[in-house]
C-alpha cells in the first residue's frame, strides 16, 4: 500500500464532511447523516490503514470502531456516536433498504447536528493520533 495512503483516506473523509455541511444548508437531511457516516467510516479506516497497513471492506462503524479499539483504546469514547450514526448508512439512501426503516422515520435536523458533531469529533482525533 503507498504510505500516502492513510492522508488519502483523511482527505476523503474532510470532503464528505465539507459537503454533509454544504447538502445541510439546502436541507438535506437524509444526505447529511449519511455523509457524516461516510466521514466516520473513511477516518477509521485511514488509522487503521496508518497502524495495520490493512482495514476490513465493510461500512460498519461499530466493526471499524471495535479494530482501532484494540489498537487505541481512547478509541472507546466514540462508541456511542459510532453506533448512532451507523444506523443511518441504508435507511437514508434507500426507502426500503430496511425492514421498518428508522425507528422515528427519517432523520431531522436534530439528527442532522449529531451526526456532524460526530463526525468532526472522531475525524480531528483520528488526524490527532496520525500526527
């Protein structure tokens, strides 16, 4: 793997967050949630690309989350956001994707807001921990 690999993965994640912040100016809630996981999911994996030199082909925050735990464990203090935002990865993309959806239906602006905190708070201390 290039050893840029790790800052491409953290570029990626700065760009989903920069556009989650742009989608939540025109409403799109659904969208925003599901940036802020992607922002998340593209953080994680770019620690763990920087220690392992690998990481799993999954989306699951929690499973991510779980790998760089055992490698760092301040990791642990982001497993509630993890978990929050995971739930947001199908439902907000595809109206059927689950059975039953979202227990509230779809996210609101509420939501909105948690999810990008998430993401902000879990992508400074990944980009923290690689400096």
């Amino acid at each position: 793997m290039s050893a840029n690999l790790p800052q491409q993965w953290l570029d990626r994640a700065v760009e989903d967050l920069t556009v989650a912040r742009l989608v939540r100016r025109e409403g799109h809630i659904a969208h925003v949630c599901f940036l802020s996981q992607q922002c998340i999911e593209k953080a994680l994996k770019a620690y763990l690309i920087a220690k392992t030199n690998d990481y799993p082909r999954t989306h699951g925050l929690v499973t991510l989350l779980d790998l760089c735990i055992s490698l760092e464990p301040a990791f642990d203090q982001f497993y509630d956001d993890c978990a929050t935002v995971d739930q947001y990865y199908i439902p907000t993309r595809y109206p059927d994707g689950i059975p039953g959806g979202l227990p509230g239906g779809l996210p609101g602006e509420a939501e909105a807001q948690e999810t990008i905190t998430a993401a902000e708070t879990v992508l400074q201390f990944v980009t923290t921990q690689l400096s």
